[in-house]
C-alpha cells in the first residue's frame, strides 16, 4: 500500500477505496506481527503500552529493559492479568527502538 495513495483517498473523500487500501495493507501483513499489534491494541494491551511509554525513562536513566520491565509489571499485573512480563519487555523494546531511531 502507498502511503499516498492512502492519503490520497482520504483527502479526496474515497472512502471505500481507502479502506480496501487498508484491508488489503493488513492481509499482507506477516502473522507474527499481525498477533504483536492485535496484542496491544485490546484494553490490557494499552495499560501495558502506555505504562512502557512511561518507562522509557528508566531506560534513560541506565536501567536495562528487563530491569524496567519487572518494576512496570509489579505495578500493573494486575490491571492486566491477561498479560505478561514478556509483554511489557517488548514494548519496552519496541518503543526504546522507535525512540533511538527517530532521534538518530
């Protein structure tokens, strides 16, 4: 899928067309990534993420992922018990990664 082209329907009120775009983005998707962004995208899934954005700063202040992972999951296991420790350590990765990339 273009971007563009995405932008493009959009703007132009094509409506249908941006959506096909869309669905046919996510059907190409590999399965693996497609089950790590469906896992963040339910209620657990954004406590999770947004306690992991919180925690970059721990991660700039020295401490490993892991480290930061385990002091975020003692604080919120249980407003997300359908989750893991696992969870938390690749949001922390994911977003650790976005961060270095975009100021890089």
């Amino acid at each position: 899928m273009s971007v563009e082209n995405f932008i493009g329907d959009i703007l132009s009120g094509n409506f249908s067309n941006a959506l096909k775009r869309l669905e046919d983005w996510w059907s190409g998707m590999q399965p693996e990534l497609k089950a790590f962004v469906q896992k963040f995208a339910t209620d657990e899934g954004q406590i999770v993420w947004n306690a992991a954005k919180a925690g970059l700063s721990d991660l700039a202040s020295g401490k490993t992922i892991p480290q930061a992972a385990a002091d975020i999951w003692a604080t919120i296991s249980t407003q997300a018990p359908s989750m893991a420790l696992t969870d938390v350590e690749d949001a922390l990765g994911i977003l650790s990664r976005a961060q270095t990339t975009s100021t890089t």
